[in-house]
C-alpha cells in the first residue's frame, strides 16, 4: 500500500509501514464486528438475554473503531481497504467457528478473540509509539475499551471467587 500523501513530519517509508499494520488492524476490527453480530444472533441458553444485549453496543463501538482507524489510513494517504475479499486475505487468524451455541461456549471463544485482538493492537501501539503518536493515541484508545468489553465477556465465565470456570480449551 503506497501512500498518495502523508502527513507533515512523516516520510513515505515510515508511512507505509503505519499504513500496513492499521490495515492489518482495520481488518480484525472489521471481522470483529461481524463475529460479535454472529454471537448475537446465535447465543442460546442461561444467561441469554444478558449476552445478546451486551454485544450490541459492543458492535457499535467496535464499528467507530473500525471507522476511525479507517479514516486515519485515509488521512495518511493510504486507501482503507474493507470488503470481505480484502479482510479474508488479510487475515492470519482462524475463522469464528461457533454457529448456534450456548452462552458459555460462545462467551469463551469470544474471550480468545479479544486476546487475540488485544495482543495485536498492543503490538501496533509499540510500533506507533515510535513513528507516529497520534495513530498511538488512537489505538490507546481503542484497546482500552477492547480490554473493558473483554471484561464483561470474562465476567460471565467466572465463578464467585473469581474463578475462570470455563476455557475455551474445554469444550472438547
């Protein structure tokens, strides 16, 4: 992804380096999004009612998300790249692989996602630390409400001592 532009005091090597890892980043925003709506629509049992209005405003904000880094890639000089083509070749994670399940398996495999995502923005965060601080504000930002919704995710699967009392490696 070669910049048409960049923005005073960055140069077009710096540039295309910020430019490929909010892609990268964009990309597991975007399918995000669409994995929380997929959980929504297919979490069944205890504590339905609970999970399927969590994620909602959770897919809204994961949406802004997507959104604001998508307009820093277009501020930078970069094209936003963010259709399902774009995002499947992009991706270096496992597909969702849940369909209609019960809460605690979706709530465990959700709280993978979030490290996943977590993990990778934190990467992205150092990176932009170094070249670029208002791509780092973005993403400081951005992973702070990520960990939040991770917490509530984790909040469901814990027992009352605080207890994780299912993994997503238990599922069998």
């Amino acid at each position: 992804m070669s910049p048409t532009t960049t923005v005073p005091g960055l140069d077009t090597q710096q540039t295309e380096k910020l430019l490929g890892t909010m892609q990268a980043r964009l990309s597991a925003l975007l399918d995000l999004q669409l994995t929380l709506k997929h959980v929504h629509w297919n979490v069944v049992g205890v504590n339905f009612i609970a999970v399927h209005e969590m994620l909602d405003p959770q897919v809204d904000a994961v949406r802004r998300m997507s959104d604001a880094v998508a307009e820093r890639i277009a501020t930078l000089g970069g094209e936003p790249l963010g259709t399902p083509g774009s995002i499947d070749k992009i991706r270096t994670w496992e597909d969702y692989d849940l369909n209609r399940a019960p809460t605690v398996r979706h709530l465990s495999a959700l709280d993978s996602v979030y490290s996943g995502i977590i993990a990778d923005h934190r990467k992205a965060i150092e990176l932009f630390g170094d070249l670029d601080p208002i791509s780092e504000d973005l993403f400081i930002g951005h992973t702070a409400d990520l960990e939040l919704f991770q917490w509530f995710v984790r909040a469901h699967l814990q027992d009352a001592d605080g207890d994780v009392v299912f993994r997503q490696s238990e599922q069998g």
